[in-house]
C-alpha cells in the first residue's frame, strides 16, 4: 500500500494491523514506523500495532482491541 508492505489489512473498516518483531524496538526502525504510521493515518487509515510478545501471550487482548476497533 502506497510502497510499504502490512501485515494485515481490513478494507472495510481501513484497518491495518501490525505485528512488531524485535527488529521494530531499535531508533531507526522506531522512526520509520512513525513515519509509516503517520502516511497511514493521514489517508484516514487505523493503524493498531503489536508486538510478537503481546500476540503469543495474550492473543485474547489483541483480539478484543481489534475487535473494539471493528465495532
């Protein structure tokens, strides 16, 4: 989209979801994403972000914060 690579779209409610790897939590890739985020945003997109860590050990949180921003 627009040149960067999602890890999950929903059309219907111009949702991007992103799930975050160690590799996110250094200065450069930091920057990037709010660079990134920031386009996103500004095309009237969602951006919700996780990290791996929130996904493996407590999926259920995730899903309900999808799911809020669904509803």
């Amino acid at each position: 989209m627009g040149g960067y690579i999602v890890d999950f779209y929903c059309p219907n409610k111009r949702l991007i979801f992103e799930i975050d790897g160690g590799v996110h939590n250094n200065f450069e890739s930091k920057k990037y994403d709010e660079i990134r985020d920031k386009y996103f945003k500004e095309l009237d997109y969602i951006v919700l972000r996780f990290s791996n860590t929130e996904v493996e050990q407590n999926v259920n949180e995730v899903l309900k914060t999808i799911q809020n921003h669904i509803e």
